[in-house]
C-alpha cells in the first residue's frame, strides 16, 4: 500500500461519513416538517388523503347550536360524509361543519 492508497481511503471513509451525516440532517429535518404538518392537520381539518374518525371529528349524533350534517358542504345524501369515515346522520354534527353557502 502507498502514499496514494491511504488518501484515497481517507477520502472514501470521510465521503461516507458526510453522507451518513447529511442523510440525517434531512431525515431529521422530513421528520420534524411531517410532525409540524400532521400536528396542523390535528388541529385545523384533517388531511386531504384520507377521512378521519368520529371520535376525532368530536361527531355526535344530534345537531349543535342549530348546526347540523344536513346543512353543511361536507355532507353527502343520505347519510355520508367527505370528512368523517362511516355512516353518519342528517341531523348530526362535527367539529368540521361549514354551513352551506347562504
Ligand atoms: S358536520 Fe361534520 S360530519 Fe356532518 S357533514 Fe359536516 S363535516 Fe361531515
């Protein structure tokens, strides 16, 4: 082994080493941004991709302050919703409801 061959090796290892080093730094820096997104989500509407549950959606089944299922955008006849996962009622309500435009 020469002069040359230690460098190089030198070289790799320190290669691997920066590698290692940046694959965390953005694994770290993805895992806080996807924390920061689904703690937005949590407290805002849910996401996009998927409906959420009742018990997230704090759905009951009876309206609330004159708000109810049947008179909010999210709500599909007869008793489906865009948002909340499963079967819910006309007369119910969610945390989500926006009232139909007027
Ligand atoms: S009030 Fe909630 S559960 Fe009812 S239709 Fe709207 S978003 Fe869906």
């Amino acid at each position: 082994m020469n002069k040359d061959d230690d460098v190089n090796h030198a070289s790799a290892a320190s290669n691997r080493a920066l590698s290692r080093r940046n694959f965390l730094k953005v694994s770290v820096t993805g895992a806080a941004i996807a924390s920061a997104g689904g703690l937005s989500a949590c407290m805002s509407r849910p996401m996009a991709a998927g409906k959420t549950t009742k018990a997230l959606a704090l759905y009951q089944g009876k309206p609330n302050r004159g708000e109810r299922c049947a008179g909010c955008t999210h709500f599909e006849k007869p008793n489906g919703c865009e948002i909340v996962v499963g079967a819910i009622s006309p007369n119910g309500w969610c945390r989500f409801h926006e009232p139909l435009p007027a």
